[in-house]
C-alpha cells in the first residue's frame, strides 16, 4: 500500500489536482491512500512553495502545476507505484 498526498492551498487547480490523482489511482487499481493536505505547516515541511504538489511515499514528485490524470498515472507508474 501507497501513500500519496496533495498537497494545496483549497484553491481551485490544488482541488482538480486531487481529483485528478484520486482518479488515476483508482484507474490503476492501486491500493493507495490518497490524502489532500492544506495546513501550510505540513506543506511547508515538504520544503514545497509551489502548489498544487504531490508527494508519493513521503517523496515530492511534482510542484507548481496541475498533472493530467494520464500525466498523474505515468508519474506513479515511474515510481513503481
């Protein structure tokens, strides 16, 4: 099992980003918990300072844009996911 976090302010491109992601994991058939975090001490403690981002297994993966969820599935495909 995976852990995948959102990471985003509540804006508009951080909500479709969690959706998008939500979507590809379930497209994959992946049993992964797919989280959306908006307290900016979390966030901040993945160094990140742009939103949306990703972060797979306590790794940030993508930042400061909004992953297609096609783009979201080949993302977690490269990381083994």
């Amino acid at each position: 099992m995976g852990f995948i976090k959102v990471l985003g302010a509540g804006c508009k491109a951080c909500h479709e980003q969690y959706e998008n992601v939500k979507k590809a994991v379930e497209n994959m058939s992946l049993d992964a918990d797919v989280e959306y975090i908006t307290d900016m001490e979390k966030v901040m403690g993945y160094g990140v300072m742009s939103m949306p981002a990703i972060v797979v297994n306590e790794q940030v993966v993508s930042m400061g844009k909004v992953l297609k969820t096609a783009q979201v599935e080949e993302l977690l495909k490269e990381r083994g996911c």
